[in-house]
C-alpha cells in the first residue's frame, strides 16, 4: 500500500505521524533536520507502507546518520509505532509482542522520556507559568543531594551533568615547537634559513614549550553507600572525556576494576551500560586498601607518569583499615600530581573524621571535597581549571 492510495486525511494524519516520529528522535538526542523529514516523506512514497520492515529500514537509512544512534532509532520506532493507534488503524500491522519482560537496551532511558513529552498544545499561559517557575527549580535541583532526590529530579541532573565542560587546565612539557614568542632559541630551523640568502640574513626562530591538558585519573568506589553517587559521577566522567581523551576510570568495591574503554562510547547510556557489565561487585563490600594496592601495583606507572590528577571518589568506610591503607595513600599521594578526595558524607554539616579509615586516609591528600549534588561538582570543575602556583607547576616527560 503506498501513500498515493490513502485518503487526503489519511495522508495529513500519516505525515503528522512522521513528524512527530522525528521530534522524538530529535528530543532523544539524534540529529534530525526538517530536511531529513522531507526526504522521508518522499521515500516513503515509493515504498509498501504496508509492510513494518520496509518502513523501518527506510527511516533507518535517511535518520541514522552515526553507529551510536542505530540503537536509539529502535528503541524510539518500537516505541513510537507500537503506541500510536493512527499507525494501527492506517496500516492495520500487527501488535508487537509484549517486551515488558526483557532487560532494558541502552538508550531505551532517553527514547522513553522523549516519548513522554508532551505535544506542542500548551497554552502560553502554562508555558508562561512553567518559565517562572524554572529559575527557582534550578537553584533547587543545583543545592539537593543526589540520594534525596526524585526519579525526574535526577533526570534532570542528568541532562545538567552532560552539558558540563571541563576547561582544559594547561600543564608544561619537556617537548618544544615552533613559537615566535618562544624563550630558546631554534638553532636548526635559523641556520636552515640562513642558507637561502647566503648568511647575509639570519632570521632568527625560536622554541616555546607545548602545553597539554593534565590527565585527569578516578577511583570510584561502587560499594553500596556509594553507588547513587558512583552512576551520577560517571555520566561526569563521560561527558569530560569527549573533549578530554585523557581520562581514565576505575571502579572498585572488593577488586578493582578499569572501565576507561567502556567509558569512551559516545551514547552515554551504552557507556554505562557497558560499565555495569564489566563490574562484578557492584554495589558490594568495600576494600579499599587492597583496590589501592592494586593500581599501585598494576596501574600507577600507565597512567600517572605524566602528571595526571587523581579523583578519589569514596566515603572511605573501610572494612579493613589498618597501616597498609595509609602506606597506599601515601604511595598515591606521590605518585601523582594532585590527589583530590571526593566524599558525600561532607554534605552534613557536623562531619567529623572518626571514621579509622578515613583518619589514615585525610593525611594525604591534597584537597578534601563534597561530591553530593551539582553544586559541589560546578565547585570541581572550578578546582581542576585553576592553574598551580608556578613553584608547584612541575614539569612532565611526554611520551614520543
């Protein structure tokens, strides 16, 4: 059946449906353009609209444009057509079948809420109603903690947390380029030069140093009193690492464990999704004495040889605190260039380190924060772009 035999209210209806379709995908984050719409329509003309796989590959072919969004365009077709009983009722498809009882697919989270959005009928009224109050609501949402918050108060802060952008704090290297303003002083490229004219004219090139963005390292702890501020902390971690590559992520509860490469996936919900998968003890025991001497032992030398800044995201309960605990820190401490400790439990006001793990811990590092709603991670990202004092701004052996 093709759109040409449909009824001039069916073809109006049909095509609502298509741009409502795209604004779904549009809302779950996939570039669609009206011009992307237009062209479905016009594939759609030559095709049987009758049949679900035919539409369903043609939207493929002109929405898709990269590998991460294939997923999302399933997710947001099952969802869309199984739903509208315009698409039934004009096409008379079959029903799918029931998928309440399989595991959710990464990206199902975004194309569910987009879905769940209401159409553009509001009246100015309401709309006007809703800009008044958004300004308080967001200074709400940036001052509640994460564990207190609500299913759509932490979709929100998920949307904020993946808007954020760590400037990149510069840290000098032992390498040299090309620099007019340069301080040393190029001898190959000036007498390379000067042989064009002989020696009469010497023009004189200089070197500067090369600045590269510190690498950033995190520990995350995943034990059970963590975990709400783990998975917000790695939407964080995530959305840094598409403008910072080096960034590198580690969980532990009873074994460490590297996620930086699961990480690096541009779809945050396949990235985390695909971190889930990897962790074993999620939401466990804590050690994190012997998670330290792990990376010490295994990890230290990879990824802190240039300088890196290391966030060490825990409440530091540990199960096992004796001397060892505090010999790991301080084998961190110096391993790095910064040791940042992130703990949740400093959003109480009376906070007190009676903890025994947490007094072996404070000696060593370099700075004490609270990681508990999006205010203190605004407070993180200030901390991480503020540049050393020059005595401190150590320099680096880049790798060839």
């Amino acid at each position: 059946m093709a759109i040409n035999h449909l009824a001039p209210e069916q073809t109006e209806q049909f095509a609502d449906n298509i741009v409502g379709f795209a604004r779904a995908l549009r809302s779950a984050g996939m570039p669609v353009g009206p011009g992307a719409v237009i062209d479905a329509m016009s594939a759609l003309q030559v095709i049987d609209i009758g049949n679900r796989a035919d539409v369903f590959t043609t939207l493929e072919a002109i929405f898709v444009k990269r590998h991460e969004h294939a997923l999302i365009f399933k997710q947001a077709f099952n969802l869309f057509f199984r739903a509208s009983e315009e698409w039934k009722h004009m096409l008379d498809s079959v029903p799918l079948p029931d998928q309440a009882k399989k595991k959710p697919q990464a990206g199902s989270r975004r194309v569910q809420e987009a879905m769940s959005q209401p159409r553009m009928t509001e009246t100015p009224q309401h709309q006007e109603q809703d800009l008044r109050l958004s300004v308080s609501d967001k200074e709400i949402l940036q001052k509640k903690d994460f564990a207190q918050m609500s299913a759509a108060e932490i979709t929100e802060a998920l949307h904020a947390i993946e808007r954020m952008r760590l400037p990149q704090a510069e840290l000098l290297t032992r390498r040299h380029r090309p620099d007019p303003r340069g301080l040393r002083l190029d001898l190959r490229r000036t007498l390379r030069a000067s042989l064009r004219t002989g020696g009469d004219i010497i023009d004189i090139h200089r070197l500067g140093r090369i600045e590269k963005p510190a690498p950033i390292v995190a520990l995350l702890d995943i034990s059970g009193s963590m975990s709400e501020y783990t998975r917000l902390f790695l939407h964080f971690l995530h959305a840094i690492g598409d403008a910072r590559k080096r960034v590198s992520v580690f969980l532990f509860g009873t074994r460490l464990t590297n996620v930086t490469r699961a990480l690096r996936q541009r779809d945050p919900d396949e990235a985390l999704a695909s971190c889930s998968a990897s962790v074993e003890d999620w939401a466990g025991g804590t050690r994190i004495s012997a998670s330290l001497h792990n990376f010490n032992k295994l990890w230290a030398r990879r990824v802190l040889s240039q300088g890196a800044i290391v966030l060490l995201i825990s409440d530091g309960l540990e199960r096992e605190a004796d001397s060892k605990l505090a010999f790991e820190m301080d084998r961190l401490h110096r391993s790095c260039r910064r040791l940042i400790w992130l703990n949740p439990l400093l959003r109480f006001g009376g906070f007190e380190a009676k903890a025994q793990g947490i007094k072996m811990m404070l000696p060593h590092v370099d700075e004490f924060r609270p990681v508990h709603n999006l205010s203190s991670i605004h407070e993180l990202i200030s901390a991480l772009s503020r540049p050393l004092p020059p005595q401190h701004r150590s320099l680096i052996r880049s790798a060839a």
